[in-house]
C-alpha cells in the first residue's frame, strides 16, 4: 500500500523525486474515482491534491494513518479543514508559488476586454474588418480595483502599477498601517470601490460572507462599462446577475476562470453562450508550465517535511 497518493496533476519530476524515498501511487484520474481513493488511503500517509478532490469527514475516516494534506495550489474550499485539525492532520497549500500565473492571467484578461481585442477574430475571418466595432481602450490610467489584497492581489497590482494603472484596493483584514497599502489606495467600503474601478479583480477565499459578494447589487455600483475579472473562487460571483448585466450591456465585459459548479456540463455552459465580452477559460488562473513545477516542488518539500517531522 502506498505511502502518498497524489489524485490529480502534477509535475512529473516532482513526483518522481519522491518516489525514489517513498511508495508513491500517482494517478490523476483517481479525483474522479472517489472510492478507488479512499481504498488507497487505507494506509497512506499524505495525500496531495490539487482543487476538485473533496478531502471530506468522510475520505479522512477512510484514511486513519493520514499526517498531510499537501495542496497543489492555495485555496482550501475543498478541504474540510477543522475535520483534519480534529484528526491531527496537517494542511500544506502552495502559498505563493502560483501568484505570478494567476496575477499575469487577470492582467492579459483586462487588457483584452479593454481592447476588445479577442471579439474580432470570427468576423475577419469572414472578411467584415470591423475596425469601428474594435476601438477599444487603453490600460494605463484605467483603476484597477481589488477585492481582497493578500497575495495574489498584491502581485496583481505590482503589474498593474508597472502598466500605469490607478490600483485601489478592499480588505478589511489587512490593517490600514500595513506597508503594502503604500501600493495602492485603501477603501473602506466595497461599493465605493466598486464605483471608482474602472476593472474589479477579485481575490478573496470562498467563505461563507464572501459567497455572492458580488451580486446584482454589487454589480449595479460598478461603473458602466466597467470589465470584471474573476479568478477567485466561482460562488464569489452571482453567474445569473453576471450574465445579465453583460447581455444588457451594463457591464464592458468579464472574464472567469472559476465557475459556481465545477467542471462545467455542456448543459450549464449554455448561460453564457453568445457572449462575445466574456472571456471564459477552465481553472487555470494558477496553471503554467512554470507554476506547475514551482507548486509541486513546494508541496512535495511540504508533504516530505511532515513526514520527516512526524517520523
Ligand atoms: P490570501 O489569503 O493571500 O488573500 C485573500 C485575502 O482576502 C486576504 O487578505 C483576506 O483578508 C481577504 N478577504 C477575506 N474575506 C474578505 C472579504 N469579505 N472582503 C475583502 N477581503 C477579504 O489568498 P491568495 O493567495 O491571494 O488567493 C486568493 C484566492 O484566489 C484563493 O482563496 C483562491 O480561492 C484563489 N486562487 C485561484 C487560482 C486559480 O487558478 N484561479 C489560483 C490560486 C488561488
């Protein structure tokens, strides 16, 4: 019986580097097989996944050796987190090591629906050269403003200052003499930040007060026009009142990479067909080449270390 088992991907170096100390079993299909995993853990002593394996109550009780919960990337809504304090086992996420892709991805997305540079592709194709329909906007000067500014939001507006953006910011966690703040303009109220962005990047934890922040309410305090990005967690956003205010033309445009239910069903992608300014990509925010190979590097000195520790 193995050691680790790793139930979805990750860098294959990684993974070979620990098997030469460990009896590993990596197989990133198992996410989808949830009682051939739980028939695995039965002995094993770490389990690493990324954000679909749902290390539940129950997968622990399946798992009575379990020391580690290593997590290929930083968000924890899919680990019950109390239920492994309770059994002593540790919860190591990658902190840090995929804030450059995910920053970089709402930077490249911004800068698309500003420009409307994405839209034009079908109708040059078929010979229309809409060069009218693409005037779009530039993304120096324009007030990127941040929901949440811990990590990721802080390497967000570090780029976004490079590009002359205004950065503005809301989180009330982060006290008003924290040095970041000299990166960007603290707001005390989420609305009055909604109303002077002309993009709204969010970067919050899915829990249970930042579910639906940004609802038909929130999105009627933004600027019109003004583009929303959200590679946060998908229950963050209200996808009806999103889809709305975008069909209306109220909102410029958005982009996600996290959905309220994933992975999408053909069925439930259909509420955002015929959307030409929704840029829509599958959770890979936090996914490059690069990234991959930092954040499985990471869990992996994690996940050995408690061992080690614990040995
Ligand atoms: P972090 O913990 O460093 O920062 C989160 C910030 O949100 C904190 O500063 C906290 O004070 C703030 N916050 C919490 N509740 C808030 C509220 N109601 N209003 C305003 N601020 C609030 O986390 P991070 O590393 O920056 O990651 C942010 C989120 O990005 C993660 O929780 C995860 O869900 C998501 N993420 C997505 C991807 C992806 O691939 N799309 C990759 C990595 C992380």
């Amino acid at each position: 019986m193995p050691d680790i088992v790793i139930s979805e991907f990750m860098d294959q170096d990684a993974v070979d580097a620990v098997s030469q100390r460990y009896e590993v079993v990596y197989d990133a299909g198992l996410v989808d097989r949830p009682e051939e995993l739980a028939g695995l853990l039965a002995e094993a002593r770490a389990l690493v996944v990324r954000n679909r394996t749902q290390v539940t109550a129950a997968l622990l009780e399946a798992a009575p050796q379990l020391k580690v919960v290593g997590r290929l990337g930083v968000g924890l809504d899919n680990i019950d987190t109390a239920a492994c304090k309770a059994r002593g086992v540790a919860v190591c996420p990658a902190t840090g090591a995929n804030d450059l892709a995910v920053a970089e991805w709402v930077i490249a997305s911004a800068m698309l629906l500003f420009r409307l540079a994405f839209s034009a592709r079908a109708q040059v194709i078929d010979g229309l050269w809409p060069r009218g329909a693409c005037m779009g906007r530039e993304t120096a000067g324009k007030a990127l403003g941040l929901v949440g500014f811990g990590n990721i939001a802080k390497e967000t507006a570090r780029l976004a200052r490079a590009l002359g953006m205004r950065v503005l910011a809301y989180d009330p966690y982060v006290p008003a003499d924290d040095p970041a703040w000299a990166g960007a303009q603290r707001f005390e109220s989420l609305t009055a930040l909604l109303a002077a962005s002309d993009a709204v990047s969010l970067h919050v934890p899915l829990t249970d007060s930042t579910r639906h922040l940004i609802d038909a309410a929130a999105i009627a305090a933004m600027k019109p026009g003004a583009i929303l990005l959200n590679a946060a967690r998908g229950g963050v956003v209200d996808e009806d009142a999103l889809v709305g205010a975008l069909r209306s033309g109220a909102l410029g445009g958005a982009a996600l990479d996290v959905y309220e239910h994933e992975p999408l069903t053909q069925e439930y992608g259909q509420r955002f067909a015929g959307l030409d300014n929704l840029i829509l990509t599958p959770h890979i925010g936090g996914v490059t080449v690069e990234s991959n190979e930092r954040v499985s590097k990471l869990t992996m000195e994690n996940v050995v270390r408690v061992l080690e520790e614990g040995a």
